[in-house]
C-alpha cells in the first residue's frame, strides 16, 4: 500500500497515464463523423482533464504541454497555436489582476470590506451569503469577470487580516469567502443578456435562425428566480464543504480599522479611486466596442503612469501564470473547435440520448442539452460551449415541439454552471491567482453547484416558465 501511495505521488506516473491515455485514444478507429485530428484533439482533452485534477506539476507546465502537442501532432503550425491562445480576454485577465495590485497596494480593499462588515455584522457564514448576493446581483449588470475583479481584492485583504490578527490557520476560510465570489459571479450572469457573452451568442443564434427574440425585462423575469434561489444555496453549500476556522471575524475588523487608522486617505488613494472608476465605467459603457481587455490594460497602464506602482510591483504581486492558465483554455476550446471535436461530442450525447437510449419528448432532450452544456462550459469555457452547442439545441426545439426561446434560455443558463474546473470561467481563474485555492478545490464544491443548479433549472422551467408559457 505504501508503494502504491508514493508511485500515486510521483509526478511521472500520472504524466505516464497521460500519455497512455492519448495512445490508447489514438489507437481506436476513427469514429464516424470525427476526423483523426478530431480525435487527436479528445486525446489531449481526457489527458489535460486528468493532469488538472492530479496537478503532478504546477497547472501553467500543463498549460505548455496543451502547446506543444498541438505542434507535435501536426494540429497547427507554431503560428496559427500560438494565435490561438490569445484573445481580448487574456488582455483583461492580465489587467484585471494588475489592477488588483495596484488597489491592494492603497489599501482600498480593506476600506471596502470594512465599510461592508460594519454594515453586516462579522459572522463568517453571513459575510459569505452578503458576498455572493452582491456578486449576484453586480454580475447581472456588469460581466461576471468583471465582479470578479473588483471584489476579489477585498476578500484578500480581509483574509489577510484575520489571518493576522487571529494567529489561526483560514484555509477554509480563504477558500469559502474566495469561491463565493467566483460562484455569485457566474450564478448572477444569467439572470440578465448582459451578464456573460454567452447570453448575447444564444440571443444571436435565436434570431438569426428563427427570427425571435427576448427582451431584456424578458429575460429577467424568466431567470431572475434561478439566481435568487442560488444564492442562499451556494451560501449553504460552500459553507459545508468549506467550514471556516474562524466563525466570528471581530478580531479581524478591530485590527484592520486600527491599520486604517495608522494610513490616511492620501492623494495617491485617491487618484487609485478616480483611476479605478474610470476603468469600470469604461467596461460597463464601453466594453463591446474597445474591448474589457483593452479598456483593463489601460487602467493598468494609467496606475503606473500616475506612479501609483510601477513594473516591479506588478511582477512581484501579479500571478502571471493564471494568465497562461486561461491562455491555455482558450488553445484547447480553439482546438475543439476547429477539428469539430466539440460538434462531435455535442451531437453523439444528444444522439445517445435519442437513439442509445430510447428517449424522446421534451425532458429527456432538455435534460441532456443541458447537462451536456454545462459539462463543455466546464472544459472549454461558456462562451465557447455556447457557440457550438446553442445551434444543435436550437434545432431540437423543433423535434420536441417546444418554443426556441426556451431551448436558448436553457442553454444559456446551463453555460453559466461552470463550477468545477478552473478553466471554466474567469471569476474562477481570478479567485485561483489569489494562490489560495487548488483545482482539486473547484471540483469539490463544484460538483455539488451544478447537481443543484441543474435542478434548480428545471424547477423553475417546469413551474414559472410554465405558468409564464414557454412550455
């Protein structure tokens, strides 16, 4: 047993499973409708998943490994590979946590959290439920990624704090307030079109395929619900399977407000205020046209231009290997879909549900699209499972006899359910760059969020969107 337990812990052992996985894969025949490099594109897929989960070395290793074989494999040339892991929404990644720096380096974040413990009393599990509400409510309106970075900061500098003040272990701690805020996040960007670009891809792919349309009041009456009940569910949730070391953070808020006390308000916090400000208003009216990223990059630039920081606090103070991370998500959901990998694993669940297994009628093939999606949300983000599985689900709702409004809200909403994999989501690669979490910990709670989430949905379909007629 103790053999098994060291050879577990060996790094080349589950790089050797990896790779035993790609031949094995590769050494299947092709299936009908898949291509070999289809099928070379699964192959590192099921290996990637298994590496993230066993984490033998750090995630950005894997992340060159998704690179390198892609080359090797002949699945692109250096060019077209490296281009395919870039997009506006490293650019805001890599400036979203440079402005996080920048803000933690005034303090501000501890003013912030300090206002909201004064408003809401310093009980863990209450702060927890106020966080995720908040995130909730904030995503609806502004992206999720963007919610994501403005109050992961705060939650670090309480962390921190307490960390400090009580001489405790805050593990769970970090991990429970950390993860409500990558969880309010993603359960508030469904609620409203302008949550999360996957909402705006499905509302694309409605009328460009049947000419209708949600308004957006629409769109908040049907989901509104989902995010409501999620809230106190997710509290519930993380609560339980993170239980915090510290139940009561009075210690925490009487050392942070003496610290704050000791740093007044200077010209310098100010103009981080103004700068921080202008870069939120700039992603809130601005965002489609300039780009979240571009428009992040350049408040990151700004504070340095102002000598709030300058390079070497961003290279000391930034986790630049998230923003491989995300990098390599995107090189592998670019990877799924141009070898129409993705396609192929979208239409053989949905065939299988049909044929493999004899079911037909509106909650068989709803019950699959979704879970189908949320599992592709989880491995090549939300947007990505949106684009390539909303038109299959679109034109199931004519199979089904259902309205297309309803296959593209269900699809929507199960894009946001991207709980398990750090991959899934950029509330999730942010929350990670804190250096608080493990992959391990998204799996662990987030496999309860989506069996939740999912029955939630269905809940809300079978009940209120019935009542309202869209079944």
């Amino acid at each position: 047993m103790k053999e098994l337990r060291r050879w577990l812990r060996s790094r080349w052992t589950w790089f050797l499973i990896a790779v035993m996985i790609i031949l094995s894969v590769m050494s299947l025949s092709t299936p009908e409708g898949l291509s070999r490099e289809g099928q070379a594109a699964l192959a590192l897929l099921a290996a990637v998943v298994v590496l993230f989960i066993a984490e033998p070395i750090s995630l950005p290793g894997i992340i060159f490994f998704i690179a390198i074989y892609q080359v090797v494999m002949g699945l692109g040339d250096p060019t077209e590979v490296a281009r395919s892991f870039m997009h506006d929404a490293v650019f805001f990644i890599m400036g979203a946590l440079m402005i996080g720096a920048a803000l933690t380096s005034q303090a501000l974040g501890k003013r912030l959290i300090l206002f909201l413990l004064d408003k809401i009393g310093r009980d863990t599990y209450k702060i927890s439920f106020t966080i995720i509400g908040t995130c909730a409510l904030m995503a609806g309106f502004i992206a999720d990624h963007v919610v994501a970075a403005v109050m992961t900061p705060m939650v670090l500098s309480l962390v921190q704090t307490t960390r400090e003040e009580t001489d405790k272990e805050t593990e769970n701690l970090s991990k429970l307030l950390l993860l409500s805020v990558a969880y309010g996040a993603s359960i508030g960007g469904l609620y409203a079109p302008s949550g999360g670009g996957r909402n705006v891809i499905m509302l694309g792919f409605l009328d460009q395929m049947y000419g209708q349309s949600i308004g957006y009041g629409q769109w908040i009456v049907y989901n509104l619900p989902i995010t409501l009940i999620l809230i106190p569910t997710a509290a519930f949730i993380l609560g339980r399977v993170f239980k915090p070391e510290v139940s009561d953070l009075t210690e925490a808020l009487i050392g942070m407000r003496e610290e704050l006390e000791e740093r007044e308000l200077t010209g310098e916090a100010w103009t981080t205020v103004a700068i921080f400000g202008l870069t939120v208003l700039l992603w809130i009216v601005a965002g489609r046209t300039l780009g979240l990223g571009i428009i992040a990059l350049l408040g990151a630039t700004l504070y340095m231009l102002f000598g709030i920081v300058d390079w070497e606090d961003y290279h000391s103070e930034v986790d630049w290997g998230v923003v491989l991370i995300y990098m390599g998500a995107l090189g592998l959901g670019s990877l799924l879909e141009r070898t129409d990998a993705a396609d192929w694993i979208a239409n053989s669940a949905l065939l299988f549900v049909r044929e493999g297994l004899g079911l037909e009628g509106l909650l068989p093939v709803a019950a699959g699209s979704s879970l189908l999606t949320t599992s592709m949300t989880n491995l090549m983000s939300a947007g990505g499972a949106a684009s390539v599985i909303g038109p299959i689900t679109l034109k199931l709702s004519q199979g089904v006899g259902v309205d297309p409004v309803f296959m593209a809200l269900l699809t929507a909403t199960s894009s946001a359910f991207g709980y398990m994999l750090l991959l899934a989501t950029p509330p999730n690669a942010i929350v990670y760059s804190s250096g608080y979490l493990k992959a391990t910990d998204f799996l662990r709670a987030g496999i309860l969020m989506t069996a939740v989430s999912m029955g939630t949905l269905f809940l809300v379909a079978a009940l209120w969107w019935n009542l309202l007629g869209l079944i």
